[in-house]
C-alpha cells in the first residue's frame, strides 16, 4: 500500500479508548489509513462501529490515546477543531440534509462559511458536484421534496464541497430503500476510483469486493482483523469473523 | 361612547405608551433571549450556569418585584432609570427569561443530526447556530413565542403602577371621577389592548405557516 506525500498516513488511530460510561466501547484501537485507501468497516450491531468512525472527526471525544490527520494531532475543540473538521467529510445513515435550505444552499453553506469562497463561485461548484452525483436537476429544491437516495446523494456532494481529505460514511445505504442503494453505492464507487480516501460502514459486501483495499472487522470495540477484501472474505482467520461472515453472507 | 370620544387623547397616549413598552421590551426580551438560548446550549460550562441562574431568577420573581427593584432598588445604588426606561426594561428583562426556554425548547426539537452534519462541515459552534439550528428552532418556536409576546404586552399592565401613564393606569384614573362611564372605560381599554394582541396573533399564525419546513 502506498503511503502519502510525506510518507505517513493520512489517518491514524493509535492506542484510542473510548467508554460511555461503564461501557467500554473502543478499546485500544490502533488503525493506520493511507492517502487514497478505501478501509470498509464490518462488525456486528454495537460493536462500535460507528463510534470509531465518529471519534475521527471528533463527534464524540475519546478518554485515551491520539488521533491525527494528515500528520496533525486532532484537537479537543474550538476554531481549531472546526478547522479540521471541514477537511473530514461525513455522510450520515440519515442524510441530515439542513432541512431549511435548498439542495444547493447545502452545498455551498460550507464553502462560504468555512472556505470563504465567493457564492457565486461556490454556487458554480455546487452546480458541478451535484451534476457528478446526478441530481443536478433537483438545486433548487427543499430536502423533503427528494428521495432518499437523491438526499444521500446531496449530502455527498455536500461534504466533497469541502474538498475533504478523507469521507466518511456510516451506513450511507442502510436507510435506503433497496432500489435506491445502488446509485448512491454507484457514485462512492466511482469516488473511490478517483482516488479518494474513504473509511466507509457498511453491510454491502458488493461495496466491499469492489471498492475497498482494506476490510476491518470490528467486535466488543476492538478491530479483530484487518485484511484486503479478498483475503478476509475468503480466508478469514479468527472464529468471530467466520461466525459473523456466515451470518451475513448465508441470507 | 361620547365619553370615550371627549377622552380621546388620553386613550390614545395610553394606548401609545402601552404599545412602545412592549414593542421595546418584545425587543430586549427577542435579543436577550435568544442569546441566553444560546448560552444554555453552549459547550461552555459557565455560561450554561449563568445562563440558567438568570431564567431561574427571572421566571420565579413576580413582575412587579422586578420593576420594583429596577425602578426603586437601583436608584439606592445610584443608578436611576427613571419610569418609563424602567417599565421597559423590567418587562424586557423579565421576558426574556420565556423567550429563552421557547427557543431552548425549539433548539432541541431540532434533530442532533442537523447540529452534527453542521459541524461535520467545519462550521463553528456559532455559526452552527445561526446557520442551521437557530432558524429551524424559530420556525417551532412561532406559536409559543406568540404567546409569550401576547402575555408580555398584558403584563405591560403592572407599569401603571410605577407611574407611567400607560392604558390600564387610565381605568382607576378616568374611573375615580366619573363612575358612571366604568363601562365605557372598560371596554375603551379592553379595545385598546386588542389592537395590540389581535394583530400579534394574526401575525404569529401568518408567519407561521410561511415558515412551516417541509419534514
Ligand atoms: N451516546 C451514547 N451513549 C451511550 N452509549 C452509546 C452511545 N452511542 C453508542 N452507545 C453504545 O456503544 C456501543 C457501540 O455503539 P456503535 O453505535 O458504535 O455501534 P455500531 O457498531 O455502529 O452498531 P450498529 O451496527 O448497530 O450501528 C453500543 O453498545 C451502543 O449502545
Ligand atoms: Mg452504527
């Protein structure tokens, strides 16, 4: 695997706890992600999973160990960790589109008023992503007046604004219905071609095969294996990952 | 009827000092709110406390012991208001307290997704606030915000008495020396009152509905 510019990570999680309250749910996470890495989380329900992706960014704190991007050490809050926030792209389960504005108001607010950008030129990009991500066609509307899957793929447009070093998704298609998973699946995929670093959550193994480098199986907070797609899924070597694979690859 | 044309000056300065105070003090108590709506969901421990500490204070101390303590309290430390500035600012003051747990409540009718998606894009707290939750809260918050604003211009009321000649001080004063019109003067007052609270409701349940966000 290659590593970036300055040859160290783009991401990196070392020695990383995490309680909420007596609740241990990270529990000494060491995860190292290279520039232009496609790392497919896996794990079954509450293993923290989403907790892990979410201390990347910084949406829930953690008690022990260090987190860095792109080299620097995340800070604990303030204009500094806003900073860092707007070069980590998020996609959420639920979208969260900002249900007040329009399609292309979501995806220039960050551009003007974390970038700075002028709107206009703001407004020509958003145009541009919403084109890639096929609802170029809807800007003009509210939120509510889209599909799911044209809402997730707003809000990937949304987070690309930013230029974003590193997307995370958690679970983007598990809120979907299943004949809208595809083109959101579609348009990751083609992000992740494009060389784009992605920790992604998802129970589409398809995804998995096709556009990961890396999978992470996460159980009880600690990642018990880490291999490449074809490695883990054929070949996978502790009992808890064989048991959670035969789980969710036999229906 | 007569009676109430004859004192038509009199109603009409009442009904316009009324009509000031609660327009200056719906202002202080939109600002002064909001901002302790703010501070009570702010990450900053302090300003939570303080911001609590104040609505606590505010919304369990009866209206007229404010202005009693702004109109009389303040000038044993030498800082005096005078009547009218004190009436505001009391009211202003006391009213806040309701606007900030209307637009707390609103603030937290938001989904924590929308605050989170916000600062997932690099937007600062306050900026997450004004951009994304503050107007969504405002658009929840319409209808119970109205009612604070139409009970804050009732409450106007307590100024008659610290001596600012606002419409309900007209009642024992118009009354007193003319028993005979207690009616005419009431209904005169009442009247007048409703030209304030009627066009206040009529305008929260416009602005209402065109605000209401598609969900
Ligand atoms: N805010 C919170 N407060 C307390 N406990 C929490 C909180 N968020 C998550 N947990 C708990 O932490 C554990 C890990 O949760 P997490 O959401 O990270 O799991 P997950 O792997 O994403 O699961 P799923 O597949 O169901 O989304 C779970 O037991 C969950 O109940
Ligand atoms: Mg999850």
């Amino acid at each position: 695997m290659t590593s970036g510019s300055n040859g160290q990570p783009l991401v990196r999680l070392s020695h990383v706890d995490k309680w909420f309250g007596d609740l241990h749910v990270l529990q000494d996470i060491d995860l190292s992600i290279d520039r232009g890495e496609v790392v497919v989380v896996i794990g079954p329900s509450g293993s923290g999973k989403s907790t892990l992706c979410r201390t990347i960014n910084r949406l829930e704190s953690i008690q022990q160990g260090e987190i860095f991007i792109d080299g620097e050490r995340l800070p604990e809050e303030g204009k500094a960790l806003a900073r860092l926030r707007s070069d980590v792209g998020m996609v959420f389960q639920s979208f969260n589109l900002f249900a007040h504005k329009t399609v292309l108001e979501n995806v220039t607010l960050g551009p003007v008023k974390v970038r700075k950008q002028p709107r206009a030129r703001a407004e020509e990009r958003a145009r541009e992503l919403l084109d890639r991500v096929g609802v170029g066609t809807q800007a003009g509307k509210y939120p509510a007046q889209l599909s799911g899957g044209q809402q997730q793929r707003v809000a990937i447009a949304r987070a690309l604004a930013m230029d974003p070093k590193v997307m995370l998704f958690d679970e983007p298609t598990s809120a979907l219905d299943p004949e809208m998973i595809n083109e959101v699946l579609d348009v990751m995929i083609s992000l992740a071609r494009e060389g784009m670093t992605m920790v992604v959550i998802t129970h589409e193994m398809g995804f998995a095969r096709r556009a990961a480098n890396r999978v992470v199986f996460m159980d009880g907070g600690r990642i018990v294996e880490s291999a490449d797609p074809e490695t883990f899924f054929t070949a996978p070597t502790t009992d808890r990952a064989k048991d959670f694979l035969s789980k969710i690859l036999h229906h | 009827m007569q009676f109430l044309i004859d004192n038509f000056n009199l109603l009409w300065d009442a009904f316009l000092t009324t009509l000031s105070i609660s327009a200056l003090a719906g202002l202080v108590a939109l600002v002064l709110g909001t901002l302790l709506a703010a501070a009570r969901v702010s990450p900053i421990p302090p300003l939570r406390g303080l911001a609590t500490f104040y609505v606590e204070t505010f919304r369990n101390t009866p209206l007229t012991v404010v202005f009693f303590f702004l109109i009389f309290g303040l000038p044993q430390i030498d800082f005096v208001l005078g009547f009218f500035p004190g009436a505001v600012l009391s009211l202003g003051l006391y009213t806040a307290a309701f606007v900030c747990e209307a637009v707390r409540s609103g603030i937290n009718a938001i989904s924590t997704g929308q605050a989170e998606a916000s600062r997932a894009i690099g937007l600062t707290f306050g900026q997450s606030l004004r951009e994304v939750v503050l107007p969504q809260a405002f658009r929840t918050v319409v209808p119970p915000l109205g009612n604070v604003f139409i009970a804050m211009v009732k409450n106007s009321s307590i100024a008659a008495g610290f001596a600012v000649s606002e419409l309900s001080s007209l009642l024992p004063r118009l009354v007193n020396a003319n028993a005979a019109q207690l009616s005419a003067v009431l209904v005169g007052v009442v009247v007048a009152y409703m030209l304030i609270t009627l066009p206040l409701a009529f305008l929260v349940h416009h602005v209402e509905r065109r605000v209401a966000i598609l969900r």
